[in-house]
C-alpha cells in the first residue's frame, strides 16, 4: 500500500478490525519511510450482471428497479416489507451464483416470480399477466390453475 503522505511503498499493517458487520476491514498502517499512520478500508465488489433489455440494450442492474416491480405486485396484499427484502436479497443472491456477466429481462423476470409465487398467488397472478402478455381468458385461467391448491393434480 502506498503512503498518502510521501508515496513510499513500504508501509506495514499496524491493527486490522471488522466493523460491526463483519463485512468491511478496517486496517491502521504505518508508513517506514516517513512514520505517519494512515487507514485502509477493504469490502468486497459485489458486481451484478448487466441487464439485456429485448430491444438488445445493455442496462445496469437497478435494486430499486427490482424491488419496485416486486412491490407494485404486492400492493394491497398482506406480505410484509421483511419479506419483500428477503425475496430481492433471494434474486441478488441467485444472479451472483450463477456468475454469469449477462442475465435477459427474460431471465429476471422468471426470477421474480418465482418468488411472487412463493409470496402472493394473487400478486404473482398480477405480475404473470403482464409479464407473459396474455392474449386471452384461457392463458390466465391457465395461470390461475397453475397456482390454485382445488385444482392441482395429485
């Protein structure tokens, strides 16, 4: 690590620390050449594919963006703001295991609801019939099938 004061190269680790997260190092060095302390911070880079719209444009993944679809969905319905956050964290967490640079509006809208359905059979309705553009009664009677527990195969 280079001194901010002198730019000597040769600087030592004088105390390390986690924050209360345990997810930043803290670390308090010194610089050989010229004894001033200065103080690092590491994290680690969480990078996000970049998201390819049909038109075939290339967009930065949005949480917000995420997190507004999700609760659009789920207005008026009883499922609370934990469990909305747990369900954006559940999509981040999936796109970051894959390591894929890349993921299709396709893709991440297959993610949603996925866990719309877990969350809200009447919010994943909602956001199905927008998402897959039904084209007539028989499409969301198909979706409404798909969800209902009288009407599941056993």
């Amino acid at each position: 690590m280079k001194c901010p004061f002198c730019g000597a190269e040769d600087t030592a680790v004088a105390d390390t620390r986690l924050n209360d997260e345990g997810d930043v190092v803290r670390r308090r060095r010194k610089c050989n050449a010229c004894d001033k302390r200065f103080t690092t911070y590491e994290r680690a880079e969480i990078q996000l594919p970049q998201v390819v719209k049909k038109n075939g444009l290339r967009t930065e993944f949005k949480r917000e963006k995420l997190r507004a679809s999700l609760e659009l969905a789920l207005r008026k319905r009883p499922v609370s703001i934990e469990a909305i956050d747990a369900a954006v964290a559940d999509i981040e967490e999936r796109l970051l295991s894959a390591g894929e640079r890349e993921v299709t509006t396709q893709q991440l809208g297959e993610l949603v609801m996925r866990e719309l359905k877990k969350l809200d059979k009447v919010a994943y309705i909602r956001f199905a019939s927008v998402y897959r553009n039904f084209e007539d009664v028989d499409a969301f009677s198909r979706a409404i099938r798909e969800v209902s527990p009288a009407t599941k195969k056993k």
